[in-house]
C-alpha cells in the first residue's frame, strides 16, 4: 500500500486492492475526467465512507492516489519545481465528496499553495455523478485568486468535450473548460502575462503583515514605522491585514477566522514571509506556523534582523547575535518555520541528549560566551572614557529616534562621511568624531544607535555598553525629526528610553531637524511651544551654526571649556 496516501490501515484487502488499481486508469487528455472513472471514484468513496483524490498528470496518468476522511484529504507536497513563481503544477487534483457542498476554505488555500491545474470536486446526484471545478485566475492587482465554476454533470462536460452536445445547452456552460488542453493552455498564458506585472515593482522577499491595533493616531504612527521597517529589511511588503482589538489574541494572534482569511489573502498574493505586530508569544508562533509552510517574524525579529543587516564593527555583530540568542530561547520548542531565522550553528546530537536539549544547551553555552566577549569590550571603553576625562575632552552625544537625521547631522558639524540612509537603523555602530572650535579647543561628538518605540528588552541587554556612553555624555542632542507627524510620541519614547538608561539627567538640547521641508506655519508653531529648541536642516552647514554656539555656551557655561578671549570666528 505504499502507492496509496493516506491511513490504509483499516481496510479490507479488497478495497486495498480497489484502490492500488486507480493507479492504472487514465483520463483522456482532453477531459478534466471521464464519467467511467468519476463513476468508480464516487462508489469506492461511498463504500469507504472516505474520500479519494487522484493526482492526473497532464498526459491523463494518475500520479497519487490520496485517502482521507470522511471530510478532509490530506495532501501530500510536492518535490518538483515546476508551481512556483506564477507557473501552473501541470497536475489536477480530482477529489470526492460524499456529498454535494461548496468548496471549503482549506481546499482553496490547497490550490493556492500547490498550484493545481485545477481542482475538480466530485458528488453523487440521482441523475448521475456531478463536479464543481475551481482553478487559479490572475486578479488586476497581479495577486492571484480562485475562480469557482457551477456544477455541471460529468457527461455533460464530458459531451462538451467531445463536441456532441446540443449548442443550446452548451450556451449554458460557457465557462467550462470542454477541451482541457486549450483551456490550460490560455490558463498559462493568462497568468504568465500577468506575472511580470507582480515581479516588475518586486523589491525583495514579498511579505504580508499581520497587524493588531486599537485604532487612532498611535495605529497610523505603527503601521507606517511597520513599512519602513520592511523596506529597510528588504522586503515587499504587499499588504497589511488589521485587525482592531485591545490585545492580539492569545493562541491565534488575530481572531480564529481573520488569521484564516488572511493566510489565505498571503497565498493569493504569493508571499513567502508573515511579519507580526506587536511580538509574539511562543504560542502564537506555533500556532501561526502551523497553519501555513510560509516563515514567519515578529516586530522583534524584524529589527534584529535589520541590526544584523547593518552590523559593521566585530563588537556590534556580537550585540545583536547575543540578542538573537536571548529572543530566540523561548522558541526553542520544536522545529517550525519560526526558527528558519536562528543563528547558524546550533545543531547536532550528543549521546543522551534530545536534539532540543542540544539546541538548548550550545545555545546557552553561546550566550554566554559572548556575554563575557562583551563584558571585555565594556571595561575597553570604560577605560577610553576614563582617559578622555583625564584630558577633559567633553563628550556630546547625538541620540534620537531612528531615521531622525542624526548621522547626517554628525557628518555636517565634522565633516565627516558616516554612511547616513534614509532607512531605519542606517547607524547600529556607534561613532566617534571630534569637532574643533576657535582656540584649538575640542569636544568628542557620539552618534548612537536610534531608539524606537517598545525597544526590544534583549537588544537593550545587549547594547548596554554602547548606551552606557550616553549616560555618561556631557551633553546630549535630542535630534527629532521636525516633518513626521508621530514627532511628539517619538520625542516621549527617546525620553523613556533615556530614563530607562539612566541618562534622563543629563543636561540636553532639543534639536528639531529637516526644518527645510516644513511650512512657515509649522514651523513658527514649534518655536512657540519649544521655545529654548534648536532649529536645523542637517543638510545645511549654515543652519547648524546657532547650535554649535549653544554646544560651545553650554560646556563653557559648567566649565568644560575656556571662554574665548575673542569672538568665535566659526567651526573648523
């Protein structure tokens, strides 16, 4: 019984038998499926009170046969390339129905997946056996959706086929697909036309977010930090599936059946990957993983990845491998597609051990090696910081939310050229330039990591010898982003993460930059409410000069520098 899919462990030895022999029968390779054949499928099906289905080449052969349940056929996967990337399998699935019902979501979301030819249902009726037949069909958005055809008797289809039946009658199935070959034929040509449609604005990994909100300014603020976060991870981000509720549902991330409907809507726009926000639980991921072969992320593993992406230094890739370790311990639980993502390396079996002990264990062992690699680096730079006290180089940190110009900021004071993106997370190594003021004097300016909203606790672990250098600043430039609209919540959460540092008390300067794209309006509105703000354009030297003699006033003012015996003839 190994020709046969499925639990054949119930039945009797003639019915093996029955079901081994469907592997010799054919189809003409016109038909979807000849009456004869649906006749025996329909019988056999009845007599089992189980469903069959049969994998039918193109040629007519049957590849597979499937057994299920009364109710459900579980299907195997395929080895073969051909399916993917917009092409058809070049297989049909013929299946039973004990009865006459519509075609179910899992079926649907088979033929999305699998990319059957078609899927042609069979159901008995008095007048003889029945299909319904479903197949893919390019939507204008480039997506791909099921299109579901009525029911038509077999010999009917079987008479279209064959030219036999009566023109009336053949007005009245206009959609049927009477010859097969021709009907694959424009079928494959329709979607290979609409395929470069999809590939030309592919940007990377297509994938569809799942989103959880309570609705508001808050939400929009989320959904677009979401964007850029995939776009600066490389990804397409084609679609965002909401959902408003107070908090993500416990097992199942949204509702039972939204998360349903929206796997499926990932498979009709053929997505590889689903990013979820907020986190996971390990639940959720199982869950979510179980119900589809696609990888799946949360909003942390995003931003890790994004870290990883754009670590440079040997110290910043050790941070955010060490918090990938720590954010993927939870998971350790079983190999689904949450862990497609894990650091390479961890794997093996050991004498007496599961292969999830082992996964466990090495994982351990390498958090903590690199915790002391860390620690190493952390007593470096405490010296570095201990040396430029001892020659009383004040330090001036530039921190911010992600994306708010602070590199480009750093590279206009000093000029220097520290790669500044528009991207989330350009910046992840912390940089070190000096700028010099008249009178041969200088100051160390730091530009730092971007924060953001709910940052991960296990990259906030990781990085706390990098942000240890800002609680010991001298000062600080709050640099915000003056042309995005969520300024004032991300203004609110750089605060809270510099509580969170213990850097809240050291003395600061309010930097609103990319004043050049505002209006008059917007602008003059900000000056009233912050009144003791910097204004700035990073990419404008001349619009930077007030603050450098904010900069030099303040460290003058506590005793950082010496006060000029002649006015400041500018920064060099």
């Amino acid at each position: 019984m190994a020709r046969v899919y499925g639990d054949t462990s119930a039945l009797k030895p003639s019915q093996a038998r029955a079901l081994t022999r469907l592997h010799e029968r054919t189809v003409p390779a016109d038909r979807v499926v000849g009456p004869p054949l649906a006749r025996t499928l329909l019988d056999l099906s009845a007599a089992l009170h189980r469903r069959i289905g049969l994998y039918v080449d193109r040629r007519g052969r049957v590849q597979r046969v499937v057994l299920g349940s009364a109710h459900a056929l579980d299907l195997p996967e395929f080895t073969r390339v051909r399916g993917a990337r917009g092409r058809l399998r070049g297989v049909r699935l013929v299946a039973t129905q004990l009865a006459d019902v519509p075609m179910s979501d899992e079926e649907r979301a088979d033929l999305l997946k699998l990319r059957f030819d078609l899927l042609a249902l069979l159901s008995p009726s008095p007048a003889g056996p029945q299909v319904r037949i479903a197949h893919l069909a390019p939507a204008p958005d480039g997506s791909v959706g099921v299109r579901a055809l009525p029911r038509i008797p077999v010999s009917v289809l079987d008479r279209l086929a064959d030219g036999t039946l009566d023109p009336a009658e053949a007005a009245r199935h206009p959609d049927a697909p009477g010859d097969l070959r021709a009907f694959l034929e424009r079928l494959d040509a329709d979607l290979a036309a609409a395929q470069p449609v999809a590939s030309a604005e592919r940007r990377g990994v297509r994938a569809v977010a799942l989103f959880v909100h309570q609705g508001g300014p808050t939400a929009d603020a989320r959904r677009a930090e979401l964007r850029a976060l995939a776009r600066t991870a490389g990804m397409d981000l084609v679609e965002i599936v909401e959902q408003r509720r107070p908090a993500p549902d416990p097992r199942t991330f949204l509702g039972r059946g939204r998360l349903r409907a929206a796997l499926m809507r990932a498979l009709e726009l053929d997505a590889e990957l689903l990013v979820c926000d907020p986190e996971l639980s390990p639940s959720q991921a199982r869950t979510i993983a179980g119900e589809t072969d696609l990888s799946v992320l949360d909003r942390t593993m995003l931003i890790l990845d994004i870290f990883a992406k754009h670590a440079r230094s040997a110290e910043g890739k050790l941070q955010v491998e060490l918090a990938q370790l720590r954010h993927n311990m939870p998971f350790l639980v079983g190999r689904g597609t949450m862990m497609s993502r894990l650091a390479g390396g961890i794997g093996g079996r050991g004498p007496g051990e599961t292969k999830l002990e082992v996964d466990r264990r090495r994982a351990r062992q390498r958090i903590a090696d690199l915790e002391r690699r860390l620690a190493r680096i952390a007593r470096r730079r405490a010296q570095r910081r201990r040396s430029r006290t001892r020659h009383a180089i004040p330090v001036v940190a530039i921190v911010g939310y992600t994306n708010a110009g602070k590199s480009t900021l750093l590279n206009t004071l000093t000029g220097s050229e520290v790669l500044a993106e528009d991207k989330l997370f350009a910046t992840l190594d912390p940089t070190v330039r000096r700028l010099r003021f008249p009178r041969e004097r200088e100051v160390v300016l730091l530009d730092t990591v971007g924060f953001i909203r709910d940052l991960p606790p296990d990259l906030r672990r990781a990085f706390a010898a990098t942000l240890e250098e800002i609680a010991d600043a001298d000062l600080l430039l709050h640099v915000v982003d003056a042309a995005d609209p969520d300024r004032r919540q991300q203004m609110e959460t750089v605060r809270a993460v510099l509580a969170d540092l213990g850097a809240d008390a050291v003395d600061s300067i309010l930097v609103f930059n990319k004043i050049d794209t505002l209006s008059a309006e917007v602008r003059e509105g900000l000056a009233e409410r912050f009144p003791d703000a910097s204004f700035v354009s990073a990419l404008d030297r001349a619009s930077t000069r007030g603050l450098v003699r904010r900069i030099e006033d303040f460290l003058w003012s506590r005793g950082s520098l010496e006060r000029p015996q002649a006015p400041p003839g500018g920064v060099r």
